[in-house]
C-alpha cells in the first residue's frame, strides 16, 4: 500500500517526477547506490525521529551521520530514531522504502544542508525497491521542508 501513497502523491504534487521501480533491493544507502548506480551520497535517506513528544522526518545523504549537538541545536531537543513499528506507525511507510511522500499521518520533513552537494538525489518511494530521482531544492519544496544543518559527512 505504501508505494501505491506515492503513486498517488506525487501524481498530485509532483507529476513530472518518474518512479523508478527496481528489481533489486533499494532498502539500505549501499543496495540503493549500487542499484542506481550512484555514489551513495546521491541517496537521500528519511529518518524518522522523535523530540520530546513531536514526530519529525529528516531526510539527509546517505553517507551522512546524525550529529547529536547540531539535533539538538536545529531541533530544540534529544533526538531518538523510531523502531521499525513506530516508524510504520507514523509513516505508513516500511523501513527500507520511508520517504517524506504519501505519508499516513502529515508530520514535519526537514531537509538536512549536506542534500545541496548534489544536482540531484534519489529518496525511496514508498517500498524497498522504489525510489525517484529529484532536485533537493524540488524535494524541500514539494514535502514543504525546512532545512537544517544536523549532520557530519564523512572525512
């Protein structure tokens, strides 16, 4: 049912996007990127987490790492990822295919600054083998994102 939210969705909000259904996994940064065929930076993966009693998205580059002092600077608070359950919970979406599109209940998407190195990136759609290909001004534009600097690249 997830991949078929974003189907809807993005008919509604972004139908100039295509879905790009795989055969092989998407699930992981390193199974996207290598299905792809894409440096997994170019992966824009949505993690869901929670502050105090708020629900949140961030969507950031693959080979990006959380950085608790810029969470808890950008987010006013201690950052905690949801389990696999609540994260299906909030976003109808499994891990593997979570994205900030045809969500189950609407919940706040912030885009990480680490997204801006690239021309274009490839978020999940939905399923563990679906993504799409899109600008991140587009994705900050169409999810209604604010972006927020919460990660360290690696070195």
């Amino acid at each position: 049912m997830s991949l078929e939210s974003v189907k809807v969705w993005v008919a509604e909000h972004a139908p100039e996007l295509g879905l790009i259904e795989a055969h092989d996994s998407t699930a992981t940064v390193a199974d996207a990127a290598a299905t792809l065929g894409v440096e997994p930076g170019r992966i824009a993966k949505t993690i869901a987490l929670r502050v105090g009693e708020r629900t949140l998205l961030l969507v950031t580059r693959g080979d990006a790492r959380l950085d608790n002092l810029k969470c808890k600077a950008a987010f006013g608070g201690r950052i905690r990822m949801l389990d696999a359950e609540a994260t299906l919970a909030a976003t109808g979406h499994v891990v593997g295919g979570v994205c900030p599109f045809g969500l189950a209940t609407p919940l706040p998407v912030y885009a990480d600054v680490s997204l801006r190195a690239f021309d274009t990136v490839f978020p999940a759609a939905g399923s563990r083998n679906a993504s799409l290909e899109i600008t991140p001004s587009r994705l900050a534009e169409v999810t209604q994102a604010t972006w927020v600097d919460c990660c360290t690249l690696p070195g």
